[in-house]
C-alpha cells in the first residue's frame, strides 16, 4: 500500500487510457489511507474516508480504474451494483450483504498471503504423506539392515517425487468425506445465515470419516494441499487480520447508482429505489455489520459509487446519500484519439490479446497503423449513431472485422495476415452508414 500517487498514476496509465482527473482524486484518497493507518491511534479514529461519486457513460474507464487499483495495492475490493439491492421487505439482496461479500473477499486474500508465507511447509507435508504411501514406514521391531534398506529407498523415492519423475503413477490416498455442501449465501439474514451455518457444524461433526480416492501424483498434491494447508495454517490469525484489512483498507465498488437515484418529477417510480439510499446511508456513515467471521465496523470503508447519470442528476440522491460522496469526478467520453491509444499503448491491449488467440492456432495476426486508426475511427461513429459504449465498442468492431479469419484459422496455420484498412473498410462501411443496420449489429 506503500505507493506514492504519482506511482498510483502511473501504474493505471498503463491500463486506463486519459481520465487524469479521475486517477488523481482516486490516488490521493487511496494514499489518505496510508497516511491514515501512519498518524497516532486517536487521530486514526477521527479521519473518515472521503469517499468518492465517478460520473461517466459506460465504457469509458470507471470500473476498470477500481479493478486495477485492488489488484496492485492487495486490498480487499468488491464490485457491486446498486441496482441488485431492495429495501428491506421487497424481494432481492438486503444492502449489508455487500459487506459481508467483502468480509468473504478479505479472508480469501489474506488466506493465500498466509499459504504462500508457510508454501515450503505445506509442500513438505505433502511429499511427506505422499512418500509414505509409496513407502510404508517399517515396524519398530525392523532390524538394522531392514532400516538402512528403508532409509536408501525412502531417500531415492523423494528424489524422484521431487523431480516430477512419479507425476503419472496411481496411489491410494485418503481423504476428508465431504458430508456436505457448505452453502455461504451473504444475501441472508444474519438469524438465517446463523441457523444455516449451525446446521452446517452439526452435519459436519456426523460424519468425519475419510474416502479412499486412486487418483496419479500429480493429482494427489491438488488434493492433499487443502488438507495440508487447513492443519498448518492459523485460521484464527487468518480471521483477525482480514478482519482488519477489511476495516481499514476495504473497497466497496457500488456501480449503477444513478439507477437508484429518484428524482422528485419522475413517473412511476420504484418504491423501493429510496428505501435502499436509506439502507445505504448506515453502511456508508459508519455502522456494525454482522458476519459469519464477527463484527466489522465499516466506518474507514471506501466507498467509490459510479454512474452514468444520463436519466438522473446526482442531485436526485438523497441529501444524506450524497454528502457521504465528497469527491466528485467526471470522466470524459472517449473520441478518436483516445480509442487509437487504448488499442496501441495499454498493456495487454485487445489487439495483443487477439494476435496470442491466434497464435495458437500457428496463424501470425498483424495490424497496419492506418487499420488501427480505422478502428478508432468506426467505433467512435458507431457510438455516435447508436448508444455510446465507450471503449467497449473496439470489441464489437474488431471482432467484427476477424471473424471469418477466426472462423477459418484452422486452415491457415503458418501463414501472416495482416489487417488492412482497407479490409476495415469493406467489412464496416456499409454497417456503420446504415444506422438502423448499425444498432442491431454493431
């Protein structure tokens, strides 16, 4: 979590083509937590997340900045949609469900940062039961001979396991019968979720025998590492300190929420849609949510809302609603320029992504600049004719333009092919001009 904004910045321009404002407001309120987490306990208390409204049409970067962001900095983050929660009484996902989602996240998390500290130990503990299989331990009545015998073949057999060289040969393992399917549904209610969780023990404790399973080497580590990992690992510690990841750098993405937002002249409203702003406002201000693994406070939660805003204003929230979303930012929609970016200087661009697709079939992809440009250009047009979908039009065009190269892969393996503007052009000029034709198929 120790990164400067400029390195914020700097990392998602790698990702997210432009909407500088937006990167910066959220490298600052990200860095806040640091700093946070840096002044003394009493202090700590006092400083409250500025959490953050994001304002822009659909494809244009808002989800993917938070995505990225949870990635680098390690934190717990969840992205939800405000339009899948109901008001208490209406059928759907009460709105605390989001935190335990988030509780459930961090412990994920935190579980694989605790396997990979303690992954020499549990690898260990595998070969070891493996071994043992495959060279049964000798009685204590066993003579000298006997031992030394054993301590050769013992030794020998490692060796082997560790080089991969037993990887295809079938043991008899035992494993934990799975006496049943532990259901964990965050959208319950708590008194149902505890009474859900209690029959869980309870069936678990009739039955504790193990399976035998003859599965290959390779398989059986798969296998054994949960078991391993669950009689190695502190589940306790694990708990706390997710817990407290959770607390302090937990990521709450509520996206669509323009969709819940009613403003004061609008027809036939859903009731419903103010009842969740106000189950909201707890969770936002700071409140005790109750989990499967305790009580999480969610008073240093960040929350970044999203929303395109096209039918309602963000003045349409509730006042309460909005004064918990200090910052604004509101990103700008992608023209020409930026679509020809996002296609050659992102990492992992589409365009890389369909020359690796098609790499496996022996068949080399090559874009011309002026195809790229083409690109750009066609989505941009489409988006102007029909609904704007940002950045996610490259997807429709390109696909578009290679598909019956795609199709026909097969029986092109070692040959190079390279798109031309000009075969842009034939495939998405007549599409794109008609309007009508261009909304049903681009």
């Amino acid at each position: 979590m120790d990164m400067t904004p400029k390195e914020i910045v700097n990392f998602l321009d790698d990702y997210v083509i432009g909407q500088n404002n937006a990167k910066k407001t959220i490298a600052l309120a990200l860095r806040n937590r640091y700093r946070r987490m840096k002044v003394e306990p009493e202090l700590q208390e006092e400083i409250m997340p500025k959490n953050i409204l994001m304002i822009g049409s659909t494809g244009v970067g808002k989800t993917e900045i938070a995505r990225r962001l949870s990635k680098m900095m390690g934190l717990p983050f969840i992205k939800v949609e405000a339009s899948k929660y109901t008001e208490v009484g209406f059928v759907g996902r009460d709105v605390e469900s989001m935190v335990r989602d988030l509780v459930f996240e961090s412990i994920n998390l935190v579980t694989k940062e605790f396997e990979e500290k303690i992954k020499d130990k549990i690898d260990q503990e595998i070969n070891k039961q493996i071994i043992e299989i495959l060279v049964p331990p000798l009685p204590e009545s066993a003579t000298d001979s006997a031992r030394e015998s054993f301590i050769k073949t013992y030794n020998k057999m490692e060796e082997k396991l560790l080089a991969g060289e037993l990887d295809d040969k079938k043991i008899e393992i035992e494993v934990p019968k799975k006496a049943h399917v532990e259901i964990i549904d965050s959208s319950m209610p708590m008194d149902m979720t505890s009474m859900q969780e209690s029959l869980n023990k309870m069936l678990g404790g009739l039955n504790k025998e193990k399976i035998k399973k003859e599965v290959t080497i390779k398989d059986a580590k798969v296998l054994l590492k949960d078991v391993a990992s669950e009689s190695l690992l502190d589940q306790e510690a694990i708990k706390i300190e997710a817990i407290k990841r959770a607390e302090n750098g937990g990521i709450i993405f509520l996206d669509e929420i323009d969709k819940i937002a009613t403003g004061s002249k609008a027809q036939n409203q859903d009731p419903s849609k103010e009842g969740v702003q106000r189950d909201l406002l707890p969770i936002v201000e700071g409140s005790s949510v109750h989990t499967k693994f305790g009580q999480i406070k969610t008073d240093h939660i960040l929350f970044i809302a999203a929303g395109a805003f096209h039918v309602s204003k963000p003045s349409d929230l509730l006042p309460e609603l909005q004064g918990r979303f200090p910052l604004r930012v509101e990103l700008e929609n992608l023209n020409e320029d930026a679509l020809y970016q996002i296609l050659t200087n992102t990492k992992n661009s589409l365009l890389r992504q369909y020359k690796a697709l098609l790499a496996v079939e022996d068949v080399e992809l090559d874009f011309d600049d002026e195809a790229i440009h083409a690109f750009a250009k066609y989505s941009v047009s489409a988006n102007e004719k029909t609904e704007d979908i940002g950045a996610r039009r490259l997807h429709t065009v390109i696909e578009k333009v290679i598909e019956d190269i795609s199709f026909e892969a097969d029986t092109k393996a070692g040959e190079k092919i390279i798109i031309t503007k000009e075969l842009v052009e034939e495939k998405l000029d007549d599409i794109v001009d008609n309007e009508d034709t261009a909304r049903y198929i681009l």
